[in-house]
C-alpha cells in the first residue's frame, strides 16, 4: 500500500495539542507533531491536515444553560482555526512550507478554502492545514476531514487518536476488549464502534477512501502511518 500513497489526509484531534496540559496549546506537543509531519514530508508525500479544536471549546454543557448550538459550533471553528495557525508556525519553524486553509473567511489569517487551490499547494509540496472544519455548524471535523478527503481525492484518510486502533469496546473500560487489525467502512457503520462519526464514515465509504486508525503518542506512528505502514487499524471500503 505504501507505493500507491501520495496524497494523504491527516486528521488530528484538538486534545492531541493538550500534552500535559489540561487546555489550550502544549508546545512541546505540538512541535513533537510538527516534526512528525516533516519527516514524513521527506518522503515526498503530499500531507493535509485537519485539525480539531476541542483542546479550546467544546461547546457549554452541564452548566445550567446552553449556548444556542450554532453559535457554540462557530467557536468551535474559530478553535480550530487557532490550531491550524499555532501548527502552521510550528511547521515553518522546522522549515516545511505550510499554508493554512480555511472554511471560514478570515482573510488577514489564512487563505480561503478553494479545492484547486489546496491541490496546487499539495504539489508543490507545502503542507496544507485545513481550519474551521466544514465551515457550518452541526458537522464535525472528523466530517470535515473525510469531505476534504473526498474533495482533493486524497488516498487515505489518517487518523490519530489516544488507542492504537479500534477495538469493539472501550479498551480503557474493558480490558479484554479485542483490536481490529483491519475491518470494513460498512462494519464500522453498522456496529457502531465509534472510530468516526457516522457521516464522515458514509462520506469514506460512498468515496471508497480507507481509513487508518493509529495512536498518536507513539514516536513514529504519523511517519509510519503516512507512509503506508501496518500500524493500528486498516478500515477499508
């Protein structure tokens, strides 16, 4: 598999930017996947990001009141669009070319997203940050990254999270719980086993875009991933 991949969509989670911290932005975490990024960049792999922004908002909940669910998912992209740039400096300090694109019109920040645009910058070899997820409330960012993923005709789509894989239960609840090494999109759906949100996973399927699933905090996980390696779970279409 890894012959074939060239261009490759790299979902990373919000929380991935905590570190030790309990919110907003752990530099050395962040620069620690920065660095990642650029060694898998050496391998002349075209690399998106999508990048969530739960280590900042998460929406108001179990405070009383609410804040009207449109409004708490716009500052969820602004979040997003806060890791983008934070990730975007830590890229171009290690000296990889980036540019950030986003959903949301913010023009003394970033680029506007244009699918042609974001293509033409993935081959000349900078490393493209998709920001403010879809851009409309009610989708997630994993949504986000399996539309970017379809628009830009990415071969994969990767994701990192806190387990080296999917297992079909929680691991940290049940220690018996059994991983997949690989498994189907339609499986995942059908079982519910939560890799990705139901919308983002008919997006991978009606697309025909694998899925991997692989844990970040592993030193050379995203390389390897990126590059085509049997790390975590292969969820194919």
């Amino acid at each position: 598999m890894s012959k074939k991949i060239r261009r490759v969509v790299f979902k990373l989670s919000g929380e991935a930017l905590l570190g030790r911290a309990t919110s907003g932005i752990d530099v050395d975490a962040l620069f620690g996947i920065a660095q990642e990024l650029k060694s898998a960049r050496k391998a002349h792999h075209q690399i998106a990001v999508v990048v969530g922004g739960g280590n900042i908002w998460r929406g108001a909940r179990g405070q009383g009141r609410e804040l009207d669910r449109v409004i708490s998912d716009q500052m969820g992209m602004l979040a997003t669009l806060v890791n983008a740039l934070a990730l975007q400096d830590a890229l171009e300090q290690l000296g990889v070319p980036t540019r950030v694109l986003s959903a949301l019109e913010v023009a003394k920040l970033a680029e506007p997203y244009i699918r042609r645009r974001a293509i033409r910058h993935l081959e000349k070899g900078r490393v493209v940050i998709f920001a403010a997820g879809t851009g409309n409330p009610f989708f997630s960012t994993d949504t986000a990254a399996a539309l970017r993923a379809s628009e830009i005709e990415a071969q994969i789509l990767l994701k990192a999270t806190q387990v080296d894989g999917v297992y079909d239960s929680d691991p940290h609840k049940n220690p018996k719980a059994k991983r997949y090494k690989t498994l189907t999109l339609l499986t995942a759906l059908r079982d519910r086993l939560g890799v990705m949100d139901s919308t983002a996973l008919s997006l991978c399927l009606e697309n025909k875009i694998p899925v991997r699933v692989f844990r970040l905090k592993k030193s050379g996980n995203v390389r390897r991933a990126i590059a085509g390696e049997n790390v975590g779970t292969l969820i194919t279409p």
